[in-house]
C-alpha cells in the first residue's frame, strides 16, 4: 500500500501532465508545447520547497558578468539577497542563490538532449563566490544542480544510456535527469546512481524519488546556505572610478574609506 504523501505527489504530477498534454495536442510549435508544459512542471516543484526557497524563471548571472541561457526553472534562496536582485521584472538571478536549474521537455530526444547540454554549459562557465588563487586563476564555489525534467521520451530504451551517448564531458552538465514514465538519476561523486521504471511499478515512482531527493537537498541546506554578498554585484566602488576616469586596479580614493568592493 502507498502512503499519502506518495499518492499526492504522483497525483500531482499526473494531472499536471494530463492537462498540458491536452493543451499541447493541437500544438504544431516546438517551442510553445514547451512553454505551456513549463508553468505546469513549476505547479510540480513548488509545493516541495522548504520556507526559503521560491520558484522563478529568468537568467542566471554572477559577479563577473557572466549570464546563462534562459532558465525553464530556478530554484532559488530569498532569504540571503535584497529583493531588488531578485526581481520578476528583471528575471536575474545571482548564482550564489540559486540551488536548482531546471529544463522542462516536452518529449526528451537526441536533439533536446544536446540542446539542455548546451544551456547547462553555459550555466557552468559562472562563478559562485569567485576567488583569484596563487596563479591569477579566477575559481569559484558551489553551483546549482542542473535538472533536465521531461514529460515524455520518443525511445522505448534506457534514458541514462542514451543520455551519456550524447554526452562526452568529463564531468555531466545535466546532474540530474527525470523523464516521466522511464527513470530518476542523478550524478554524485563521480557516478551515476537512481531507478529505471519497469513493469508493474506505481505510475510516477521516478518523480516521487525525484521530489524526495529534492526536499531532502533543501531542507538540510535550509538553516547553513552560505552566506550572499551583494557587493560584487553592486560594485559601487567600480562604478564611482569609472565614472572618475580611475582604472579597476588604481587605489581607490580615499573618501570610500573601508567599504569593500
């Protein structure tokens, strides 16, 4: 027998996908079927997130200037920035907040695959709480997990097999994979670990697993996420020498007394 937590999170997800494949059946577009399923996906994931999280939709930037592609989903921290950096309108999100980045498919393929790769590498190349090492090399700290979350697959064989057929980094871009009605995964000290559906398993297991792994996650990072600092992104300092006709690397004049930059 389920339990009811497990009943209301595979009932969710099957309404959610009942209606946007009924608002999708008509739907020639590509990229509309995929908007209309990513509100849908969204309804899936927030009810799950601890009190400090929220659910938004945007770009992700760091310090440096650095942006990702647009984001399906992003989970993020509100509790450790202004909301003036987390704003709607903007839809920019500093990446020292954010935990989660989903890509929402419609039907996962060869080409979707390759096409939430190439996003989620872009996601790769910003730096969290950025640092220069001994060697001038500019590093950084933790990033968000990057999930690709599909409604359906165009193969009858093993998503994890043909994933990594289509992907030859040496570490994954996509940390976690979930495609309704054939498995959850994800990649964790340097493999992959999860579930596979087979017959006679409850509808939707793989993305009640996938919620558990994600309450889980949120929930112990809830009380010792790091600390933000908006500054970077301010960058008052840069600003006000900038203006001056100073260079990045002159000493800052001295009316800026101690304010770090």
């Amino acid at each position: 027998m389920t339990k009811p937590h497990f009943d209301f999170v595979t009932g969710l997800i099957a309404a959610a996908k009942a209606e946007a494949d009924k608002l999708t059946r008509h739907v020639d577009h590509h990229g509309l079927a995929g908007e209309i399923r990513e509100p849908a996906a969204q309804k899936c994931v927030e009810p799950f997130l601890t009190q400090s999280f929220r659910c938004g939709t945007g770009k992700i930037i760091d310090s440096l200037g650095n942006t990702s592609d647009q984001t399906d989903i992003v989970v993020f921290h509100k509790k450790t920035v202004a909301p003036v950096l987390l704003s709607s309108q903007l839809g920019l999100f500093p990446v020292e907040c954010v935990r989660y980045a989903f890509e929402v498919k419609s039907t996962l393929s060869a080409t979707e695959i390759k096409d939430a790769n190439a996003k989620f590498r872009a996601l790769a190349k910003l730096k969290s709480y950025p640092k220069t090492d001994s060697n001038g090399t500019v590093i950084g700290g933790p990033m968000p997990a990057s999930v690709l979350l599909a409604f359906s697959s165009d193969i009858g064989g093993d998503e994890l097999e043909r994933y990594l057929r289509h992907t030859e980094d040496n570490f994954p871009p996509c940390t976690v994979l979930c495609v309704l009605g054939k498995g959850y995964w994800w990649y964790a000290r340097g493999k992959w670990h999860g579930m596979r559906c087979v017959p006679n398993m409850p509808p939707f297991a793989e993305y009640a697993a996938f919620v558990t792994g994600l309450m889980n996650t949120l929930s112990s990072e809830e009380c010792s996420i790091r600390p933000f600092n908006p500054g970077p992104y301010m960058d008052v300092i840069g600003s006000v020498m900038d203006a001056l006709g100073l260079k990045s690397d002159d000493t800052p004049p001295d009316f800026f007394l101690d304010l770090e930059r």
